[in-house]
C-alpha cells in the first residue's frame, strides 16, 4: 500500500512545528508548543516515526479534532490538556485554558498513567499527573462526593446575566407559550428593579405578583422554576469569571451530568453560550489594555489572560441544523476570535453534524479514521489547493492502529500523517468493558 504524501519540509529539521508561520518560527523557535505526536514516515503494520509534531499554543487558532467512535479525539484532546500545563511560567501565566467536558473523563487527569510506563519511556515521557481545577454544577456535588471523585469546586450562573431568551432557551420555550411570555415580563421587570443581583426567590415572587397572566400560566412557570432551583445551578451571585478563566490554570467544567438528565436538556447549552458570551465580551475589553500597553512601549499584559475554549462533542453546541443558544456565540469566537485572543478546539465523532462555518474556518485539523461517507464529505470543504488527493485515499493509507491521525496545517500549508503521543496522565475514555481487570 503506498505511503500518505509527505509535505516538501527540510528533513534535516529536528521538530515540526504546526500551526506557525515561519517567521514566527524564526522568531520564537519551539517555545509556546505542544509536544502532540510524531510523522508518520512510512506505512504498514509497523509504520516508522519520525520528527516530533511540534502544535502552537501561543498564538489563537480554531482547531478542529474529529474521528469516529473509539478512533481517539477525546485521547487527543487530552494530549493537548496535557501539554498546557508543562508550558513554561512565562507563557502560562498569559494563557487560560477552559475545557467542557461532556462525558465527565477529563477529571482523571489529575492522576498518573498506569501501565504504559515503557512507551512513555520511547517517546522520552514518564507518567505523571495533570493539574486540573474540576467543576461540577452544584446540584451534583453530592454524587461526586459519594463517589469519592475528585473535584475542586461548584459551578453556579448569575441568574441576572442570562436574557430572556437564553431562560427560554433553558426550558425549550418559544414566544408561542403563554409562559415565555410571562418570563419574558418578569425578567425584565427584575432587571430594572434590581440590575443583576436577583435569584430564582425573586423570579418566583414576582410571576406571584405578576397580574396579566392567568393562574394556570403563572402556576406551569413556577413549577419550572421550583425544577431549576433543584438543580443547584442558577443563582443570585454566581461563580465569578475571573474563577474560571484564571491565569495558568485549567479548568475542566464538567456538564456531563446534564447531558441526558429529563427537563434539564438546554442546561449545557446555558453553561457553554453564557460562557461563551462572558469570556468574548471581557476579552475584547481587555485586548484595548493590551494594546494601550503596547502603545506606551510596555509588555503585552493585561489583567485578563487569552482563552483556550475546549469543547468535546462540538455538534451539540454548534449545530448545522437546528438553533442552539451557544451556537451564534461560538461562531463568533470562530471568526473573529483571532484579534481579542480567543481560541477553540472543537472534538467531535459527528463533522457531519457540525456547523459549516466551524469546519471551513479551522486552521488546524487532526482527523483521525472516519468511515462514514457524510462526515468524510463534510470534511472535505477542508481541501485546499496544496493537498494532493482526496480524504477517502488518505484515510484508506492511514494505518489502522490507533492514535494515528491526519493533520491538515493552513498556516504552513502541509499535511502529514502523524501519531499521537501517549497519555502521560490516566485516560478515563477508554471503551467500558465487562472484564474486572
């Protein structure tokens, strides 16, 4: 079977490096990458490695991570979680890292790999633990305890920050409910009375004191109040911006619990677009700093670090299909995050089901195998004039074991066929299994 085609690059380099122009790697070499993986020099049973892959981290990008079930994009993404916490202080202290963690495996990063001692040792890696700040919505803290899994601390959103229509979106409501329309009323009411700082209390005494709706309305719009207070997630203050896109830190937000759960469906998509919101609206604030500083001569600072968004199972929240809350926010982040220094890497096992936009704006993709027709073609708006062939070839030649990937790089220009380095921290993703051991 022939080879992949390997991109014209100096062999004689020691690294690669993705994701840089070559006059940001003259100018800053390898400081402010990741270590994700090798080349892939030849192909077969035992394929050959090669340089290491060197991805930016400095700089923003919208990275795009698929791969069928099981083929590794939550493998890699961890990778990539990994590698920000062995960035040097300088950089760390500049970089903030934010991952949504759909299927709750991201917390065992904070222990030790087990039993891959001798590859790490290959791939001049040893084991060790990630350190990562777990948040779990409120309302499920207890489980978590019982189940003695470790997590920092609760998430909370400030009621008085979501708008009306991000409460409608919470409940699946639309203008045609009599509810909606009575929230819509209250919310604003709130608002003007009492700026930011009122919690579900107050909502639920104002649709009591509410004197245009009828009983049965205002009675349905309780209930579902009296339901998302249960959850221990909405409240009058809120978990604090600055706590979740802190400085050198990385933040796993763990909605998981939310996923599937009856009547709370739209809570991971409050979580996301709220986010979302927040983080682009503070970060344009804060890059005019950065700029003034840079204007007076000073260092590129600011009080509020450049954000790397992660978000695994990227479909749910930008969807090609149907409306989601956090789906505009996020293509905001897409297009114009670049300027304000908002990065995202969206992971997916569905590009078929992704928005557009999100794939044809990455500038980074690492694929690994698909087989389904639909999320292949949804992938090839990718091809661009300097790939040779087409992705069915290159994934056909891929080879079949897993972590081997294509990485597609558009500031270079380059393809390659790469392998991802192993988890130096446990992977909670790996497939459930009936056997003890």
């Amino acid at each position: 079977m022939p080879s992949p085609p390997i991109p014209n690059v100096d062999f004689a380099s020691k690294n690669t490096i993705v994701g840089r122009t070559s006059e940001d790697v003259q100018k800053y070499g390898e400081s402010g990458t990741a270590y994700i993986g090798k080349v892939v020099m030849s192909s077969g049973e035992n394929p050959v490695l090669g340089r290491k892959v060197l991805m930016d981290v400095a700089k923003p990008h919208v990275v795009l991570i698929c791969g069928k079930r099981g083929a590794g994009k939550s493998f890699s993404l961890g990778v990539v979680i990994e590698e920000f916490a062995k960035l040097s202080p300088e950089l760390k202290r500049r970089v903030s890292v934010i991952v949504i963690d759909m299927v709750g495996i991201f917390w065992t990063l904070k222990v030790p790999s087990r039993g891959n001692e001798k590859e790490l040792l290959e791939w001049g890696l040893t084991p060790e633990s990630t350190p990562v700040k777990i948040l779990v919505p409120k309302g499920k803290m207890d489980f978590y305890k019982e189940k003695q899994i470790p997590v920092d601390d609760a998430l909370t959103l400030r009621c008085g920050e979501l708008d009306v229509t991000e409460w409608m979106a919470l409940f699946r409501y639309t203008w045609h409910d009599t509810e909606a329309i009575l929230l819509g009323r209250v919310i604003e009411q709130l608002k003007e009375q009492l700026g930011m700082r009122f919690g579900i209390e107050e909502i639920i005494h104002s649709i009591d004191q509410d004197e245009e709706s009828d009983k049965l309305t205002k009675q349905a719009l309780k209930n579902r109040m009296e339901m998302a207070q249960g959850w221990g997630l909405l409240e009058k203050e809120g978990t604090k911006m600055k706590d979740i896109a802190e400085a050198g830190k990385i933040t796993v937000i763990d909605v998981s619990a939310y996923r599937q759960a009856i009547g709370m469906e739209g809570t991971k998509d409050i979580i996301v677009g709220l986010l979302g919101k927040k983080l682009f609206e503070e970060r344009m604030l804060y890059r005019k700093e950065e700029e003034i500083r840079l204007m007076k001569g000073l260092g590129r600072e600011s009080s509020m670090p450049i954000v790397w968004l992660m978000i695994d199972e990227a479909h749910m929240f930008m969807p090609k299909d149907e409306p989601n809350i956090a789906l505009n926010v996020l293509l905001e982040w897409v297009r114009v995050g670049r300027q304000p220094g908002l990065s995202l890497i969206l992971a997916t096992q569905r590009p078929n089901k992704l928005h557009p936009d999100a794939i044809s704006q990455c500038d980074l993709f690492i694929s690994h195998r698909m087989t389904a027709q639909d999320d292949i073609m949804a992938v090839s708006q990718l091809r661009p004039s300097y790939m040779h062939g087409d992705f069915d070839k290159l994934y056909n030649e891929m080879p079949k074991g897993k972590g081997y990937a294509l990485l597609l790089d558009d500031n270079a220009e380059s393809i390659y066929t790469i392998k991802m380095r192993p988890r130096t921290s446990w992977d909670g993703g790996v497939t459930a299994s009936a056997f003890t051991k």
